[in-house]
C-alpha cells in the first residue's frame, strides 16, 4: 500500500492542479499537509515578514480548501514549524513513499526541498503556477529573452495562448488510519479582511463568474490605471497568488468570453498582463539567485535605508499626499492599485534614496497578492536592477497626481481615515 503526502504550498485548490491529480492517482492513502513555515517571522526590518491581512487571506483559503477536501472524504492538516523538518518527520512517521508539491523557482523555496531530499525523502515537484507551459515555448528558459517585449513576440510568433487547464480529481485517496499529532486543525469559519475580496477557490470562482458575466473585461484596458473600487481592475492577483485559481483556468475562461462576445483591447490586455506574470517566473530559471542580489542583475551597489526615512515611507508620512494616501490604504487593507505600486515603490527608490530591499519586504508583508516571483521582478524593474534595458522607472509624482487623482478623491478617502 503506497502512502503519499501531499504537500500544499502556492497552490490551495483541486482543480488543475497536477500535482495533487498525480498524487492522487499514485497514492493508495494521501496526507493533504499545508505547513505554516516559522521563516514567515519578523524581517531585518523589523516587522512581520507575513501581515495580518495576508494572515487572514491565507486563513480564509484554507479554511475553504478544507472544506472542498471534507467534502471528498478527506481532510487538510496543517503543522507549524519549518517546512522540511515538519515534512521529513511525517516522511517517516508514516513510511510515505514520496512527497507530492508544487515546483516554486524561487532560493528558499528550492532550499526548502533541497533539504529534503538530502535527507532522504523522494520529493516529486510539478510545474503549476504559469499560463503557458514553458515546455512549448520556440527556446530554452535559461536561454529565454531577457526584454519583456522580445519574450512577448516569441510567444505570439508561436502562436501560444495558454496551456489547457485539467479538472479535479474524480477520487481522493483515504487518510492513513492514524492522523499525525500536532496538526492544527482549520478554523471551519471564513474570515472577512477586505472589503472586495475573501481568500479561496469557491470565492475565486465566484468572482471570475460575475466579472465575465458582466462584461467588465471589455473595459479592462481603459480603467485599469485607476485607483479606487472593484471593477476598474481585475482582482484576480490574490487568488492567483495562492494558487486558489490558475491562470490557465482563467485564460480559458477568457478565451470562451472571447469566442462569445468578441475579442478586444480590453480582453487582450488581461492575457498580456497574465503574460507579464509569467515573463516574472520563467527569468527566475534564467538568472536564479542573481535576481535576489542587492544589486540585481547590474553591479551598482545600494545604499542601505534610513530608519526614520523607511518609517515615514511605509506608515504614509512622507509629507506627499499621494503617496502618503497610497501607503496608508495598503497598511490599512492589504491592497494597493498596480498604479499606486509603481508609485509608491518609485518614490521611495528615487525621491527618498531608499534601498528597493526594504520596500519589497513591505510590500512582501502587506500585500495579500504577495507573490515571490512577481514582487521581486516588479520592484527590480522600477529600480532599474532587473532586464528592462531602460535601467529604472522614476515617476514624476506631481504628474501622477493630475492625471490620476485630479479631484482628490483618493487621497481625502484615505488621508481623511
């Protein structure tokens, strides 16, 4: 009798995911584990590496991954602890044959399973979290263009649009008769943190169904850069971050939306800005651990932040209302608009002198659409530290201001609160 763990990481959901379909048809008992790593502590920075909306988003997805897992006859366990020692002592407590898991190309994701198998645990990685499958891309990843646009064209030179999703597993593997001790069992209960927006699959669903179903990818392109409510974006970056939704699902959706009412500017420009998402995780298997240098990928050296400066930054008390707005809606709901992202990060590159490091931390922290790949390449764009051959993107605030909030709206909402 074959006993698997299945080992959940950015990847809270049942549908296409591969890696848990093959655990599933590989494993005669199956131990669904998520693992709350203690490397998600207070940063260098002084403050929690992982926010409490991000907490509670989390806590929310898996609370609803447990409750598709119930419904199939078995059950999510969750342990806290660093994830190779917790893994590697239920390896073999339950003689497990192997660990089923999401492959993540990013250095202490791949440390983590490193260790495993160094101590003898057989590890099986799938290659989940992407749009495309990289496998039909017309060039090798280490080889992949390093300019955004030329990656773009090579794709749609080959004609690739997105890899096809697979269903939920038809059968879920019994639990092992005796369940580990020291579990942490789910809260059974939803938790609400943001006014839009509530963590896992069934609520990632639900919000992809309406947004299609009212036509709102039609207008994509044109809102997008706004700042305030729902529709003017697409939210899916939350859920896609915790894998409660893949982008191929999404991408397929799209498509059939496409097929119903007729492509667009707007349709187009969500795949491409699902394409951006991707470009950030295939450089990971280019330059690796180069991309998590101070310097990035160039030589120019970084000057470490300023305390009192930092302090002001991301408490939203720089004394420049836009940005000081933007700060404080993130720190108050885990959410920032990718315009306000950009603005905010390029202040405090470039108008206040700070090191890049310190305001990915933040945004690591706070943001409840964290993800590795995506916040690492963004804030090396924005400071001139990554592939764009522009080297850096300095906003003109004042600008910002006018075209973007010319009647104050944004920053009375959140200066006022």
């Amino acid at each position: 009798m074959r006993t698997l763990i299945y080992w959940f990481r950015n990847d809270l959901r049942l549908a296409d995911n591969l890696a848990f379909t093959q655990a599933c048809l590989h494993a005669d008992y199956l131990l669904p584990v998520y693992v709350h790593d203690l490397k998600e502590g207070e940063t260098v920075y002084g403050f929690e590496r992982q926010g409490t909306h991000r907490q509670a988003f989390l806590r929310a997805s898996l609370d609803d991954l447990g409750y598709q897992l119930r419904a199939q006859g078995s059950d999510l366990l969750e342990f806290s602890g660093k994830s190779a020692e917790v893994l590697l002592r239920l390896f073999k407590d339950h003689a497990a044959d192997a660990i089923y898991c999401e492959q993540i190309e990013a250095p202490e994701e791949i440390e983590q399973v490193r260790i495993l198998q160094e101590q003898g645990a057989e590890v099986k990685e799938f290659w989940l979290s992407s749009m495309l499958d990289p496998q039909t891309f017309p060039f090798e990843l280490v080889k992949m263009p390093d300019v955004f646009t030329a990656f773009r064209r090579e794709v749609e030179r080959a004609e690739l649009k997105f890899a096809q999703p697979i269903n939920a597993p038809e059968k879920i593997p019994s639990l092992p008769a005796a369940l580990p001790e020291g579990s942490i069992l789910p809260s059974r209960s939803q938790s609400v943190l943001h006014p839009y927006l509530l963590g896992g699959a069934s609520y990632a669903q639900a919000h992809l169904k309406q947004y299609l179903e009212r036509r709102l990818p039609d207008s994509y392109k044109e809102t997008r850069n706004q700042l305030i409510g729902m529709d003017y974006s697409s939210k899916f970056s939350a859920w896609l971050a915790l894998g409660c939704i893949s982008a191929r699902d999404i991408a397929v959706q799209l498509s059939d939306y496409e097929n119903r009412y007729g492509a667009n500017d707007g349709t187009y420009w969500l795949w491409f800005e699902l394409l951006w998402r991707d470009y950030f995780r295939f450089i990971h298997f280019k330059y690796g651990r180069k991309l998590y240098r101070a310097s990035g990928l160039t030589g120019v050296p970084v000057k470490p932040s300023y305390a009192p400066s930092f302090e002001q930054w991301r408490t939203g008390s720089t004394g420049t209302a836009l940005v000081d707005a933007g700060m404080r809606e993130l720190q108050q709901s885990g959410y920032l608009s990718n315009r306000m992202r950009q603005i905010v990060a390029s202040y405090w590159i470039y108008d206040m002198q700070g090191d890049w490091r310190a305001g990915a931390a933040w945004f690591e922290s706070q943001l409840i659409d964290y993800d590795v790949y995506s916040n690492q390449g963004n804030w090396l764009y924005i400071a001139g530290r990554g592939t764009d051959p522009r080297g850096g993107r300095p906003f003109n605030v004042a600008k910002q201001t006018q075209d973007h909030d010319p009647k104050e709206i944004y920053r009375k909402l959140w200066l006022s609160s």
